[in-house]
C-alpha cells in the first residue's frame, strides 16, 4: 500500500505519542488516510507482527478484507471474531492494538467496551472520524489519553466542501411515502454523463419497492440490487446504473469515485449525525470526489 506524506506524518505523531502516554485517540475526517496512517504508526514503532492488531466492533466482511488488503503484516479482527482476539491478547507482551471505528459497539455493555478491561497490559490507539467524546473526557475509558489530530490534507474534499459547494441536497422517502415517485423526479436535473447512482434502501419489502419505483421513472437506466462485489465501479458505465444497498457502504469502505453521479442516503425521521458521517457521505469524501452529488441531511453534514 503506497503511503501519502500525511499518513506518515499522522502515523509518527501516533507513535511519538505513544512514548508518554498508552492511549491515544486518532481523529481524522473520513477517507482522509486512517488505514495508511495506521499502516505507517506499526512501520514506526517496528511493531513485531505477533504484537500488532487491528480491531473493530463493526462486523462488516467487507472491513475486514479491506484492512488485512491494506495492513498484510497486521493481525485483524471484526466484531465476529473478536473472541479468537481475546485469547491472543492475553498471552502478548504489551500489543499494540488500533481500535479502527472505535464508536462502533462503544457504550457500556457492547463489544468493544466490554474487551478494554482486558487490555490493561496493552497500548490502544482509538481511531475515528466520529468519536463520541463523552467517553474519552474525563478519560472515562482509559486513564492518561492523548488526543491527535490529522489536518485535512491537500486535495482533501471535505463535507464541508461538499455543502458549500450546493452538493449536499435533501434525501426524501423513496420507498412507501405518497410522493416517493416525485421525490425521485427530482434526481432527473442531476443527471448527464452515464454514471454510477448508489441508493440506500429500506429493509425487507421496501428495498423492492424502492427499486420498482426507479424503474417505473428510469426506463433505459440499469438497475444492480445488493451486489457484493464493487469493483464493477472502476469501470465507465455505458448508461446511469442505479446500485441498490441496504446497510452496506459505511465507515471505513472506500470506493472508486470516478464514475460516481449520484450517492443517496435513506431517508429517517431522526437521522443520528454519526450515522449519516459515517454513511455515504462520508464515502463521497476524499479526493478526486467533487464531482459527487449527495442526497442526505444537509443539517448535520455542516
């Protein structure tokens, strides 16, 4: 994995402070190099790879291969696994552990919270770009954190770029609302160059219905429901292809963006602000992305 002048920089100021402290919160905005930066921290601290891990209470597969692609040398697991961890760790002389989406399954009584008690004798880096920091202040977790930052780095398309820019509209009830088709509609002024448009369904019925009622609007479009593979992204689109997803696409997942028109998130009477960051949002971040039109919550990506 080829590493980026920002992502050695965060990964030795990682491990600097790992000098003082044994616990380290590392926040950097979404598809800003977290994975490069963890890739550099083990690099710096010449971490054997019997004592260097990876976690996360996420249990996506798609995570996992993603993160063993990227981190070879590391040992990784994801919530479905975490009990192979807990008996590794305990036999390793102070690991290295980086917790990557540290707010998932992060209050008391979940995943990740109920493992910290057995880590006592290991050092933690707690990466995110959405922190819930009333765990961390006053170091309610752990005690002795230091707190790193990595700066948005040149080229970085923000959400706050994407807001200012008018690419941040207002997602709507695609599926079973009265107005689900007129919502739709008004996709169409969006659309041009053939593109790739992923939508965010409902579960169960509505995921169905929801790609009935595109194709009662797009009728020369292409239409993909819950593929597992992506790579198809990579490759220019002869006409709009409309991919469907359900509770794919979050947090750490990187796609290809080249041929991305349109992302759509579901739509929530009470969306929670770091759902929708970590969701496709976040996934239209990053560089050579804006370009991209998201449809989400306008109110909590500012």
């Amino acid at each position: 994995m080829e590493l980026f002048p920002n992502q050695l920089e965060f990964g030795k100021r990682i491990v600097q402070a790992l000098v003082t402290h044994r616990n380290v919160l590392a926040f950097a905005h979404t598809q800003c190099g977290k994975t490069g930066s963890m890739l550099a921290a083990f690099q710096y601290d010449h971490t054997p790879i019997h004592k260097a891990f990876v976690i996360t209470g996420l249990s996506s597969t798609d995570w996992l291969v993603q993160t063993k692609t990227r981190i070879p040398f590391a040992r990784i697991f994801h919530r479905n696994t975490l009990h192979h961890f807990i008996k590794i760790i305990q036999t390793i002389h102070n690991p290295l552990v980086f917790i990557d989406e540290c707010h998932i399954a992060f209050k008391p009584g979940q995943a990740i919270w109920d493992i910290l008690p057995l880590l006592s004798h290991a050092r933690i880096v707690f990466v995110s770009a959405t922190p819930d920091l009333k765990f961390f202040k006053p170091h309610r977790v752990r005690p002795g954190f230091a707190i790193r930052v990595m700066p948005d780095p040149p080229g970085y398309v923000s959400l706050n770029y994407l807001s200012q820019s008018g690419h941040i509209l207002q997602c709507k009830n695609i599926s079973d609302s009265p107005d689900a088709i007129l919502n739709i509609k008004e996709i169409i002024p969006y659309l041009s160059t053939p593109a790739y448009h992923i939508i965010r369904t409902p579960k169960d019925a509505l995921h169905q219905l929801t790609i009935h009622n595109f194709k009662s609007v797009f009728k020369q479009a292409h239409f993909v429901s819950l593929p597992t593979d992506l790579s198809f992204l990579s490759l220019k689109p002869l006409k709009h292809t409309f991919v469907f997803i359900k509770d794919t696409l979050r947090c750490a997942i990187t796609i290809p963006k080249p041929f991305i028109g349109i992302l759509y998130e579901r739509f929530t009477r009470y969306p929670n602000k770091s759902s929708v960051i970590q969701g496709l949002a976040g996934r239209a971040t990053g560089f050579n992305s804006s370009h991209i039109l998201v449809f989400s919550f306008p109110n909590l990506l500012r």
